[in-house]
C-alpha cells in the first residue's frame, strides 16, 4: 500500500517569520504612534529577541503555556464529569 501524504494537516500551523508569529508584528503599530528611532528600535528589539527563542524552540505559545503552569501550580484540584455533569 502506497503512503499518502496529507496536505491538511499544514494547513492549521501559523504563519511565522523566522518563528516569530504574523501577528507580533503588529508591534511596529506602536511605532506609527510613537514615531521615534528608539521605539523602532524597542520594536525591532522585542521581534529580535522571540525569534531567537523560537530558533532555540520557545515559541510563544509555548511561553505562555509556561506562564500559565507557573501560576496554576503543579498540583490541578478538579471535580470528575459527573460530578460536574449532574451536581452543577
């Protein structure tokens, strides 16, 4: 049997420039607000430094998932399904 590669699943990956996701770079925005070489570098310094994570494999979403886990603990206390289901 013949394998098939299956486009599809690319489809859903984000659109990233040397890591840094499409949407960061809506951080020059600031700049048209702030017209000044410093914020451009500020900007520019900002996009430096989560590409050079992603390239070491700390994208940010994994970040944020850090974050996240940081402050939540290690330990998750939740009720099951059907506690849940039929007692709320």
């Amino acid at each position: 049997m013949r394998s098939v590669e299956n486009r599809c699943r690319e489809s859903s990956r984000p659109l990233t420039i040397y890591g840094v996701p499409v949407a960061m770079f809506l951080i020059y925005l600031i700049w048209c607000k702030f017209p000044s070489f410093m914020t451009l570098w500020i900007c520019s310094g900002v996009l430096t430094f989560f590409g050079v994570i992603a390239h070491f494999g700390w994208s940010w979403p994994v970040l944020l998932q850090r974050l996240l886990h940081m402050m939540r603990g290690s330990r998750k206390a939740g009720r099951p399904w059907w506690y849940r289901r039929f007692y709320e």
